[in-house]
C-alpha cells in the first residue's frame, strides 16, 4: 500500500510539474495578457494571430500595441499592414504616430504614403509636423543657376541682401568669376526670352518671388520646393519637383546635381552656400533631418564645402542680437506652456528677427508654442508662430488669415497697434486649445 501511496504522489508530482512547464511554455509563447489588453481597448485579434506573428517571428506587441493606439485615434489601420511593414523592416510605431498627427492636422496621408517614407530612411513623424509652412530665412534667390556649359542667373534682390547672405555675396564677388552672372530683376526683364526657363526655388507661390512679372515672360517654369502645395500656386509650371518631407530645398538641389552630368565640378564655395541652407533650415542637423540630408551633406562635403566659413557666414551682429533680447523680455504667458512676446509700436523690424526670436522662445524650459509679434517692413503687424507639436500653430495662424504647418506658420495683419492683434491671437489661441481639449 505503502508503495502504491508513494508511486501515486510520485505521478501526481511529475503530472504537475509537466503541467506547469506546458502552461509556461503555453504563456511565454502565447501573449494572453497582450490579447486581453486589445479586447479591453475594442480591438479584435485572434490568439491564432498573435500565436503566427511568434511563428513568423515577429513581435506581437510591436503590431498590436501601434494598432490599439490607431483605433483610438479612429483611423482605419489593418494588422496586416502593420505586420507587413514590419517584416519589411519599417518603425511601426512611428508610422502609425505619424498617421495620428497627420490626422490631427488634417493633412491627408495614407498608410502606404507613410510606411514608404519610413522605409527611405526618414523619420515620417518630423516629415509630418514639417510639411507646409515656407519659413523665413535669409535667402533672397528665386532663380537657378545652370551648369555643364548651359548660361544662366540669379535673379537678386539687392536691397534686401543682407547678414549671412551679404556675407556670402561677398565670398562670391571675391573668389569666383561668376558673380556678374547674379543680376536684378530689371536685368532679368530684359535677358528673358519665351524660349527662356525660370526655375523657382523654395516656394510656389507667386506672390513670394522676386518680382511676379518675370513669371508672365516665359511659359517654361520648374517648381522646386520642400514646402506642402497650398491653394496658391504657380500657374501651369512645366515641370515640378515638391517633396514635403526633405528638410530644405538645398538638399533636393543637392540630390538633383548628384544626377547631372560632371562636365564641371561643383565648386567649395557653391558647396558651402548649399550645405549652410540645410544647416539653416535644419537648425544644425536637429530638427527634420533625415538620413538622405547627411547624405546630401556628405555630398557636398567631397566638394570642400566649408563648415568653418559657415560658421563665419551665420554670424549675426550685436545689434541684432540686441534687438532680438529686448523682444524676449516681453514675453508673457497668457496660457500654460505659450509664450508671447512682441517688439514696439514705434519699431519696425525685420521679418527674419521676427521669425528667429519665435525660435529662440521655444528652446525655453516649459515653453511648448510660442508667438512673436511686431511690425514689418512692409507696413503690416505680423506674428511668427512656432511649436514643439502639442499646440497646432498652423491652425491658430489660420484663424487670422495666416497659414503654415503644426509646428511652423505665421500670419500678417492689417491693424493699428500690437495690443489690438495681440486681443485677436489670444482669442485664437484660446478658441485652438479649448477645441483640442473637447476632442
């Protein structure tokens, strides 16, 4: 009986312990808490689907947990999209977060759009969040110069060739022989031909080029742009080349020569002019930056582009510093995390110092959005809005007659002083963040 008992409890351990090992090999292999977690979020997925996801090695909580997030977010994103640009070797967390903020800010983009530009390397999420606005930055060139034997100019506004590019036109005047070929707008007026091409670089607006007469004289004109097409366009361009998720228009010119024929080299200057754009609209590499813009800077490296004369070029002047400190002291926080701050009534400043001051504010702690207004040149009051992406700028611009993208936009204003556009953006900041908490 003895023998019996002890061969009966022998069993009942050994049946147990084989139990247990089954049940732990069953929970390892089978991701039970995951199928609950997406039951309780309305998602429905089979344990034969997480159970081939093992199987095909791939990581069920790198589907399931981006496909939760979609369903919450209301877009309709299927498991084996996510599955199979996973097995394609793509970020499908950040692909799906990208389709969230696209979604957000009523940019239209597709799963296939997104997971494309995941697979070329690019970061789709600062794609995303840098798609439409033209920022202002120091560079007065609306026309391409031609290479490989071909005649072409610059067509330059003079009067407003200033700081770095006043810096760079002299570097041109003093060390290269074809600074006759930058002319005025008047010269180009007379040079142009119907048989002439316009190659319109970093905006497609008409109403941002030099002079829109120039335009009208020529039915032969390229559009290359970073920037997301707006309503306003160039009419019945010839050819165009917009890429919404390059980091700078440099670094589509950049990608474009590397497919010219080399008859003639670049030279180092024209090499550091194109890789000081992409630091410019890069803010050094750290923000929109993607692997194609190291290579374009790499490019453009081979060819001798200087970093040292660029940081030489991008220097700015005490008085601008100066100017830009007084705007920061007036900075205000009329709602958590939003900076305001504004230059004089009785000053008129420029545009770029308007824009680099909205920059400047947003490298602060605490500080998600902020909002710089002062009057311009050209007689209007105009605000330069900036965000880290919590707070949709494109859309508080938008609300006054502006326009941009979720991180980047801007907006000009007839008026009489600051106070009284400063009333009107608080309201339209307001109207944006109550909206964003009621959704």
């Amino acid at each position: 009986m003895n023998m019996l008992a002890d061969a009966g409890t022998i069993t009942l351990i050994v049946g147990l312990v084989i139990a247990f090992i089954i049940l732990a090999v069953f929970f390892t292999f089978v991701p039970v808490a995951l199928w609950i977690s997406a039951l309780a979020a309305g998602v429905r997925v089979s344990i034969f689907t997480l159970v081939g996801m093992r199987l095909r090695r791939v990581i069920p909580s790198r589907i399931v947990n981006p496909l939760i997030k979609a369903h919450k977010a209301g877009l309709e994103v299927s498991i084996n999209q996510l599955e199979s640009h996973y097995l394609a070797g793509g970020n499908v967390d950040r692909v799906v977060n990208a389709l969230i903020a696209a979604h957000r800010a009523n940019i239209e983009l597709t799963f296939e759009r997104a997971a494309a530009i995941d697979l070329a390397g690019r970061d789709v999420l600062e794609a995303v969040q840098m798609s439409v606005n033209p920022k202002v930055i120091e560079t007065p060139f609306i026309a391409g110069v031609a290479m490989n034997g071909i005649e072409g100019f610059v067509v330059v506004n003079f009067d407003e060739v200033r700081g770095s590019v006043d810096r760079l036109m002299t570097e041109l005047e003093q060390k290269t022989d074809f600074y006759d070929r930058f002319i005025t707008p008047d010269e180009a007026l007379s040079k142009i031909t119907p048989k002439s091409l316009v190659v319109i670089v970093d905006t497609h607006k008409p109403s941002m080029v030099i002079d829109s007469r120039i335009l009208s004289r020529t039915d032969k004109v390229v559009v290359i742009d970073h920037h997301r097409r707006g309503e306003e366009f160039i009419n019945n361009p010839t050819l165009v080349y917009m890429e919404p998720y390059a980091s700078s228009t440099a670094e589509l010119v950049t990608e474009l020569l590397e497919y010219q024929p080399q008859n003639e080299k670049l030279l180092p200057l024209e090499a550091t002019a194109l890789l000081s754009g992409i630091i410019v609209d890069t803010k050094s590499f750290t923000l929109r930056t993607g692997a194609r813009t190291f290579e374009a800077a790499s490019y453009l490296r081979t060819f001798g582009a200087d970093t040292v004369l660029i940081q030489r070029l991008l220097k700015e002047d005490v008085e601008t510093y100066v100017a830009r400190s007084k705007i920061i002291q007036t900075v205000e926080f009329p709602f958590a995390g939003i900076a305001v701050a504004n230059g004089e009534d009785s000053k008129v400043y420029d545009s770029v110092l308007i824009a680099q001051t909205a920059d400047i504010l947003l490298t602060m702690k605490d500080v998600g959005a902020s909002f710089v207004i002062a009057h311009r040149n050209d007689g209007l009051i105009g605000i330069s809005a900036r965000s880290l992406g919590e707070v949709n700028v494109q859309l508080v611009m938008e609300k006054l007659g502006g326009g941009g993208h979720l991180t980047n936009a801007a907006t000009q204003m007839e008026a009489q002083s600051i106070d009284e556009v400063k009333k009107y953006l608080f309201e339209a900041i307001n109207e944006v963040v109550e909206g964003s908490k009621e959704s």
